[in-house]
C-alpha cells in the first residue's frame, strides 16, 4: 500500500509518511525495495526465464558473460 502511493499514485513521501505514522527514511526504504524489484524483473527480454543451477565456477563465468552480451544486445537493438 505504502509503495503503491508513491511509485503508481505519486503521492508525496512526507504525507505518506505521515499517515502511516512512519519515518520518512523507513518510507523511502520500502519504496526503494519495490522499486528494486520492478528493475531487477524488467532488466531482461520479455522472453527470457529465471532458472537456477549448479555447474563449476569458471563454466557458469562464461555463461553470465554471455548472458550479459546478449542482454546488451537486446536492449541495443530494441530501444
């Protein structure tokens, strides 16, 4: 509720903060959070998966190289 207000509402922090009885630097927190997480899900193709894995460290180095290449890549092209 309190991200909602300020990310999609616009409301002024000081005013939510305020109704909610809470700091002003604690609103602040729990907006960066969500904020966070809406970059971290949004920084990928559309069509891309999350996935987890086990593999050695240097096989899984190369893989995120390449993964940020073609990452690069996609967002070069369609931006």
């Amino acid at each position: 509720m309190i991200a909602r207000e300020i990310l999609v509402e616009g409301k002024d922090m000081s005013e939510v903060a305020a109704r909610y009885q809470l700091t002003r630097q604690r609103v602040m927190a729990i907006r960066d959070k969500f904020h966070s997480a809406y970059l971290r899900n949004s920084m990928f193709p559309p069509d891309w998966i999350r996935a987890s894995v086990c593999a050695p460290q240097e096989m899984l180095n190369r893989f995120l190289t390449e993964v940020e290449r073609e990452r690069i890549k996609y967002f070069s092209q369609n931006s």
